[in-house]
C-alpha cells in the first residue's frame, strides 16, 4: 500500500529544505516524526504536516480497498523538494564595492511518498543478516552437543550407584522390663511410707533447734553491745564527779 502527499508554494528555499528532508529518507514514519520535531529549523513543521497527510491517505486509501494495515509499519519511501517560483518583484540589496545583489522571495514544493512494503535490503545489509544466521546455527548446534553430553554422564553415574553393594542394615530391638505396681508387696510399699514420714520430722525437729540457737545467739550480741554503751557514760560521770570532790 502506497500514499502520496504533496505540499506547493512552500515560503522558502529549496536548498533549506533538503537539508531537513534528507534526514527522514528511508526511515519509519514514527522515527521520522521524532527526527522533524527535534530540528531546529523553519521548514521541519511543514514537512511534518506533510508526512501526516500521507499517513492520513495510506489509512484512508486502505480502508477504501478494504485492507489492514498499521500506520506504525509504514516506511517513507520517496521524498524530494522541487524549486518552486520566485515572486514576480524587484528589489535590490546592496553589495560590497558599490554593486548590487537582486533580491528575490523562492518558493518550493514538497513530495512524500510512505508505503507498507517491506524494504529492499542493501548488500550489505543482507551479508549482515547472513552472518547473524550464522551464528544463531552455531550456538543452537553447541547447545545441542550439551544436550547430548548430558545424558550419557548421568548414565554412568546411574551405573556405578547399580554396582554399588547394599548392605542390609539390622535394628536390634532390646526389650527393658516393665514394673508393674501389681508385682511389688504391700509390705515393702508400707515401709517406704514409714521411712519418709519418719525423715520429714526429723528434717522438722532440727529446723526447731537452729531456729532456737540463732535467737539466743541474736539476743545475747544485742544484749552485751547495749549493756557497753549504757555502762560507758555512767563510768566516765562518776569519775568527774570523784575527781572535783577531791580537789575540793
């Protein structure tokens, strides 16, 4: 599917405008449009407004004919600016050394033609693809050498844990002799009763006994310190009194 569109009496000249249209030769149509937004010059909007009339056209003209096509798979397959006519005034500018340049106001026309085709590729694009070919054989070849390597390691590996002897291992089961309470005599049962009860109150008498021997003890040092620092002042009061008696 092709579409042309076509701008004429474009204000500008046409060696500016080739500098802007041979940036989007051959490129795709959503590539070109970024390219021409980006450029800083005066005649990269009408060129742009130009590439959108021709998408615009391949769409229409494909639901005309009732075919699908992506506007995004669309390429710029031809592009060019022809010199249009020079506005009919004369004007001089002037020039170095006294001479005059004639001035004049150039016009030009604007020609894209987009289509879904696929591109014809170039020589060396096509020994690019070949070389890739290439190397995709190659990796899928190595790949499958792997493969075929693995198998035959696992192989073995099998074999020698085959011949491998397996020893049987034999669980020895000891048996330990249950007591039951109904095997034991009631007399044995009764003594123990008798020996605890007896344990627990000699354990009893004997907390009583050190309880009585730490009080005694407690009193007694209490008693001695408080009975010394009673004493001391009294001694020393007496003997002031006796001594100014006798100095008397």
């Amino acid at each position: 599917m092709e579409a042309v569109a076509k701008t004429k009496y474009l204000k500008g000249s046409p060696r500016k405008a080739r500098l802007v249209i041979d940036l989007i030769r051959g490129v795709n149509v959503s590539r070109a449009l970024s390219i021409l937004r980006f450029t800083d010059k005066r005649a990269a909007d009408p060129i742009a407004k130009c590439l959108n009339s021709a998408i615009a056209n391949a769409t229409y003209k494909a639901e005309q004919q009732n075919i699908a096509i992506d506007p995004d798979d669309l390429w710029i397959n031809l592009c060019y600016i022809d010199m249009g006519p020079t506005k009919g005034r004369k004007r001089m500018r002037p020039a170095p050394q006294g001479r005059a340049y004639r001035e004049q106001r150039h016009y030009c026309h604007i020609t894209i033609q987009v289509t879904s085709e696929e591109k014809a590729k170039s020589e060396e694009q096509k020994r690019l693809d070949a070389l890739r070919d290439e190397r995709i054989a190659a990796r899928k070849a190595a790949k499958a050498a792997d493969k075929a390597k693995a198998p035959a390691v696992k192989e073995s590996k099998a074999t020698k844990v085959e011949e491998a002897p397996v020893e049987p291992v034999v669980e020895e089961i000891v048996e330990t002799p249950v007591e039951t309470v109904e095997d034991t005599p009631v007399e044995t049962i009764v003594e123990e009763v008798v020996e605890t009860e007896t344990h627990a109150e000699a354990v009893e008498e004997n907390k009583a006994e050190i309880d009585a021997e730490v009080s005694a003890a407690h009193e007694t040092s209490t008693h001695t310190t408080a009975e010394e620092n009673a004493e001391k002042p009294v001694d020393d009061v007496m003997e002031r009194t006796n001594k100014e008696l006798e100095r008397q």
